[in-house]
C-alpha cells in the first residue's frame, strides 16, 4: 500500500509540475543602465534567480536567469562601455532561460543584488589598488570603525574633507568623503556590508591622491559629523535643515533636504532636482559677497573667518561645476574662484544659525519643454469610429503647441516629429538627456463598450507634478469646454520615470463620435494646444526665480 501511495504521488507530480512551472515563469522587462547607481539593472514581474560565470578568450562575464523570458513589451538595452565593457548582449539559451552577456577588455569583479522587482550588476566593484607610499601625503585612513551607532573614521593624523551627496534611486543615497593628500592603510580597501544606522554598506577606496569614504545610505544621509582627535565621528541624527531660517539673497525658499552637517566640511556638494547646492562653511564669523565674471564664473568672497579648504583647487566635473579655487587674501579673506561648464544662474544665502553660505546653482538658457505626441507609426493607439487615429490626432495638436511655445522664447523637443514609431523608454530618455524642465504627454482617449463618455482627462505621478498636471488640466477644461473628468494620479512610464514635472494629458475621446469629430478639425486642435500652451505658461510663472 505504501509502495502504491508513492507512485501515485510521483505520478501526480509529473502530470501537474509543469504548470506550475509556467506559472512562475518571470518576465524581464527592461534592461538599462543605471548612471546614478552605476549599475547595470535588469527589471522583471518578480524575483530573479540569476547564475554567473567568467569566460576567457575571448572575456566574458555570463549571467544565466532560470525561469525567465523576455517579455513583449521589452525595451532594448542601450550601448554600455564602461568598467572595462566592449557591449552587452541579450538573448534566450532556451525558451525559460534568459542570458545576459558583456563582453570584456578585461578581467572585471562584479557584485549582483537582488531586489523584488530588480537585479542589480555592479560591474567593477573593487576598489583601486592601495596606495603604499604618496609623496606628500599629509594623512593616513587607518580604520572605519562601527562603535554604538556611530562610525568613526579613525585617521592619523585629522584631515579636512570635501563632500557629495549623490542620489542613486528614489530611495537610496551615497555620501562620499574625499580626503585629499590622503592614504588608506593597505587593510581599509574593500567594500563592506553593514545594514545599521540607515547605511547599506561602506566602500573604501584610493582615486590618486585623495583616499574616498562612501556609505551608501537607505533614504537621505542623516549624520553629524564631528572631529575627533584621531579622525571624524559621524553620528546619527537630524542634521540642519536646509530650510533653516536665514538671511538670503534671495526670498526664494531652498530646498527641503537635510544633509551632512554643514558645519564641518569647509565644502559640501548635493544635488536636489536640477539644482546643485553648494555650502561653504568658514570658522568664525563670516561675511560674503558674491561676484559674477561673466556667465560662466562667480567669485565668492569670505572675509572676517578662515576657510579651511583641503586643497588650492578642488575639481568637480559634475556637468556644472568644473572646479572650486581657494586663495587666500590676507588674514581671514579667502577669495573663491567657482568655474562653470556652461552658462549657469545662482541664489545665495548665508544661513543665520549655523553661518553657512549657501549657492544654488542651475543651469541657465531657455526654459526647455519636451512634447511627447502619443504613439506614432505601427502603434496607431485608439482609433474612431470614423476612422481617425491617436496618433495623428497628438502629432498635430503636438507640432501646434511647438510652435506656440517657441514664439515666447521656450525651447521645445519633441520626442517625434513625423509618423514614426518610438517606444517608451527612449522617449524619457530624450527628456531626462535634455535636462528639460518640463513634460508633456497628449493622448485621446477610448471607452469603446460606452461611446457616451467623453472629456478631457490628466494624469501625474509625482507629487511634483500635479501642480504641473492641475495647471494643464484646468485650462483645456475652461477653453474646449468639455466635461472635466478630473486630474488623476497614475504610474504611466512617461510621467513616472522622466525626471522633471510631468503631465500626460487626453484631450478627448476618439469613441465619442462627438468628441472625434472635434478632434480631427484643425481650429479644435489649435484651441487645444493653445490651452495646453496657456497652462504651461501659468505653470512656470508660479516656480522660484533663480537668477
């Protein structure tokens, strides 16, 4: 009997294995690299399993992921040659297995995680070779201790730093340290996990004469950082806010986020949005005047404290800031030299309670809209019952809209400007590349099992979109005077992984013979771009000047 009761169990699992098989198939659905993390990402429906190997002659890196297919809606993978990468290619081993393959200049060490959604690929992750001896160095990084809570980078001899903070996704940071003329002891080198205080893992690493600090941090870095007789202590905790109360320049508020303490670092550098921020800090108390020399350069002048910079220049590159120059011009007066890639605006402000300055720079020119008509090509989007397409219907309300915008001086991209076919993520990526700062995506609309339903609807991811979103909203409602369905948040790709506000707006229903007919006149497509251009136009009027 029990002989018996086994082969039935063995038999049951082969006749119904395989479906479940099927059903936990996973779909990989987009393949990028990611800049910010500097990290290739492989995104599916669920959990990867993923299987790597190195090749030689020729170099290869494989990684093999069970149970996957490529999904339909799969997006490409753009060229990447960094870390030693000549290409990437994609492919199928067999029909549930997706192969993943770089081929290499030369050996590499790569760090997989997996996430719920996500794998990442960390492609060179060893940090560059110790550096024994520096002619010149002035320190030595001897330890990174945990100690309750807090972390101690223990030196021999206290240095000043410089420091960023750059965001590597929605939820997660990276603050760098950068001590300069400055050497990690041999054992400091490498990348070690620590899960404690809101830090995933500190990496230690040598980049020529400066020896780098990073901690990669869940959300914003909330740290103190004090000086310590044999290093830098970074503790736990609130920092100033960046909205403290101050004597500005500018009435404009700044931006709410909380950063590495500005009252240690003589330099400190963070992003927020498309605004680079960076703070100064003098010990003592300090009086600034700012100088513009042309577009391209600003002199800051501190006179009644020292700067303590770490160095005569400081060399940023970050696309803005090209470098920082430090001279010192009698006793307590430092003059700062602050050269830019390309024309920029600034606002600065000295901080009343810790006697920071603080400039936020912007890159300056036209106002830059990128327009995004629905569709194009094969996909034809919805069709009336009439005949008429979505997407000749967005490329004409689109192109009107164009021109509006560009005769009040605003520089407009389109993502498409004729019966072509682009998929989503090379749309955003055309936004996101511009450095636009502003989105827009026109759709019609369908609702085919009630031809009744007719308005004008819009959408929004972020919150700092929807006075975007909102703006739009209510001008193509008070100027076509069609029903109003309502401004709606929704995780469409084009509104919720372009980097600016963003707003996809359906400017009626192609199901609606009524609306159709609207659609397809030329005088209804100019009234709608007009409204479209009147919102825009209303929105920008209502942000922060930066001069």
């Amino acid at each position: 009997m029990n002989l018996l009761t086994s082969l039935l169990c063995l038999l049951f699992l082969g006749i119904f294995s395989q479906p479940a098989v099927a059903r936990e198939m996973r779909a990989v659905s987009h393949i990028f690299w990611d800049a910010a993390g500097d990290a290739l990402v492989i995104e599916s429906d669920g959990r990867l399993n993923s299987q790597a190997s190195q090749l030689e002659n020729p170099a290869r890196y494989v990684i093999d992921l069970p149970g996957t297919r490529m999904s339909k809606a799969y997006l490409g993978l753009p060229g990447v040659r960094r870390h030693g990468v000549n290409r990437v290619r994609v492919g199928h081993v067999n029909a549930s297995t997706v192969r993943v393959v770089f081929d290499l200049q030369r050996a590499i060490h790569p760090r997989v995680e997996t996430t719920p959604r996500r794998l990442l690929i960390y492609l060179d992750d060893i940090p560059r070779a110790p550096v024994l001896s520096l002619p010149g160095a002035q320190g030595v990084i001897e330890g990174i201790r945990l100690q309750g809570g807090t972390f101690l980078v223990a030196m021999s001899r206290r240095r000043p730093y410089w420091s960023h903070v750059w965001p590597l996704s929605d939820d997660r940071t990276r603050l760098t340290l950068v001590f300069p003329q400055t050497i990690l002891a041999p054992g400091v080198f490498g990348t070690v996990m620590v899960q404690s205080n809101g830090v995933e893992r500190i990496i230690a690493s040598q980049r020529g004469p400066d020896a780098r600090v990073e901690f990669d941090c869940n959300g914003t870095p909330e740290f103190e950082i004090a000086p310590q007789e044999n290093g830098w202590l970074l503790v736990g905790g609130k920092t100033p806010n960046a909205a403290d109360d101050s004597t500005a320049q500018s009435s404009s508020p700044s931006p709410d986020i909380v950063s590495p303490s500005s009252r240690t670092a003589p330099l400190t550098l963070r992003q927020a949005g498309e605004d680079w921020i960076l703070t100064l800090n003098a010990i003592g108390d300090a009086h600034y005047t700012l100088k513009p020399s042309g577009e391209d350069r600003l002199y800051l002048d501190v006179s009644g404290a020292r700067l303590t910079m770490p160095r005569d220049s400081v060399y940023i590159d970050n696309g803005l800031i090209a470098r920082v120059r430090s001279i010192p011009n009698g006793t307590n007066k430092t003059r700062l030299t602050i050269d830019f890639d390309q024309p920029i605006k600034f606002r600065g402000r000295k901080m009343t309670k810790s006697g920071a300055y603080e400039l936020t720079l912007r890159r300056s020119g036209k106002s830059r809209v990128t327009l995004d008509p629905g569709h194009g090509g094969t996909d034809t989007g919805t069709k009336g019952r009439a005949g008429t397409q979505e997407k000749d219907i967005t490329l004409a309300v689109a192109s009107r809209l164009a021109q509006n915008l560009e005769k009040s001086g605003i520089s407009v991209q389109m993502t498409r400007m004729r019966d072509l076919e682009i998929l989503l993520r090379p749309r955003v990526e055309m936004a996101n590349r511009n450095q636009s700062n502003v989105f827009i995506s026109i759709h019609a609309n369908s609702f085919p099992n009630n031809s009744n339903v007719n308005g004008i609807e819009t959408y929004y991811f972020n919150d700092a979109s929807y006075p975007l979103a909102r703006s739009i909203h209510q001008s193509l409602v008070k100027s076509l005077k069609r029903p109003d369905r309502g401004v709606r948040k929704n995780n469409f790709y084009v509104v919720n992984h372009t980097k600016m506000p963003a707003a996809l707006v359906e400017i009626g229903y192609l199901s609606n013979p009524e609306e159709e007919a609207l659609l397809k006149d030329p005088t209804y497509q100019e009234k709608a771009a007009q409204a479209i251009y009147e919102g825009v136009q209303q929105y920008m009027n209502t942000q922060p000047a930066i001069h």
